[in-house]
C-alpha cells in the first residue's frame, strides 16, 4: 500500500521536473552564438637596436699632498749585563747528573770502566691529572722500580702516596725516565730496589706551593 503512495506521489513531481529541464535547455540552444573579437596581433622584434649608454665622467682633483716629516728614531736603551754565575747547577729533574769518565790502559789500549750504581740519565716532570689540580693541597708518591740493563725501568709500584689519584700518573711518568745502567767487572748488568719521592706542587693566586695532606 505504501508503494503505490509513493508511485502516485512522485511520479507527477517526476513528469514536472522533467518538462522543466528540457525547456530550459531548449531555451539555451535557441540563443544566437556571438564569436569573440580576435585579440591583435603580436608583433616581435628580433635583434633591437640598444642605443650606448653615456658614461658620465666627473673631474676630480687631487689635493697636492703634503710633505711628511719622519720623526726620529726612539733613543737605544742599553741592556743589563748579567755576571757569569759562580755556583755550579743543582740537579733537577730531566738534568744530566756528571759520571765517571771512563779509564784508559796504556798498556794495551783497552778502555775499562769502573763499577757504578744505575745513574739518572732523563726524568721528564710529571703531569698532575686534571682531577688532582681541582684539589686544595699539594701531594706525592714514593716509588720503588728496578733499572733494566738497557737503563729502562721497569716494575714500577707505588709504596706511599697521598692520594690514590697520583698513582697512575706516577707511574706512567716513570716509565719514560731514562737511567745509565749498573757497571759490575765492565758489564752493565740489573738494578732493582731504586726508590725515589715524585712531588706533584699546587699553588695558590699568589703563587705559593700549597701543603700536602696532614698526616703524609
């Protein structure tokens, strides 16, 4: 039943709508058609002429200079003399120690020398570790290490230092030392046992070396 309402409804609205569209079409057709004017033609030049630019030149003139006058040398300042030092050098560290030159046989020309202890040859300054210069106190580390017939040391350990952060420097800066080996009958032959004190000095803004820990 609904159906058949539907049917009865939109079909004439259908028919309506459908006569509408085709008169208005119709209505479009029916007009005459106007064609459009032609634009004008567009006209090229190829190559134009380009007329030379003038070039404006403006007269300048120059001031005449004027003369300079040199001013005079600065005055010589005589330098200070210093006396030749009378003390002899003290041994520091990376200094080259006096040895025992060496005895000649005339006899039969050979060159003998006499037994000696390992001698410091090269002791190159140690580096503080950035963490130990961020600290309030001066510090150092006694080492014990034995010198290789080449004059190397090797076996290197710490026995005393005020803080465990010098170890590792301490040690790494001995092994680039250098030493003169043990001289027993001519031969160069091991030292072991040789002990020295490494000191790593801080300071404060006004230069002065501070202390090491109490206790050390």
């Amino acid at each position: 039943m609904s159906n058949a309402i539907r049917w009865l409804v939109f079909t004439p609205l259908a028919a309506v709508f459908t006569v509408l569209l085709f008169l208005a079409m119709r209505a479009l057709i029916s007009k005459d058609f106007v064609p459009q004017d032609k634009s004008d033609t567009a006209s090229f030049e190829i190559n134009p002429k380009v007329e030379d630019i003038k070039v404006i030149e403006r007269e300048t003139k120059i001031d005449q200079v004027k003369k300079v006058i040199t001013p005079p040398p600065p005055p010589m300042i005589e330098r200070a003399k210093a006396d030749k030092p009378t003390e002899k050098i003290a041994s520091i560290e990376g200094a080259v120690p006096e040895f025992e030159s060496p005895k000649i046989d005339a006899s039969n020309f050979k060159i003998t020398v006499s037994d000696r202890d390992a001698q410091p040859l090269v002791r190159i300054p140690p580096v503080a570790p950035p963490r130990f210069l961020q600290g309030d106190n001066s510090g150092y580390c006694k080492v014990r290490f034995d010198v290789s017939p080449e004059g190397q040391p090797f076996n290197i350990t710490t026995t005393v230092c005020t803080t465990n952060v010098l170890e590792r420097a301490t040690i790494k800066n001995v092994q680039k030392w250098k030493y003169n080996p043990k001289i027993v009958d001519g031969r160069s032959v091991s030292r072991t046992g040789v002990e020295t004190t490494i000191r790593f000095n801080l300071q404060d803004e006004r230069g002065k070396i501070l202390p090491v820990p109490s206790g050390y």
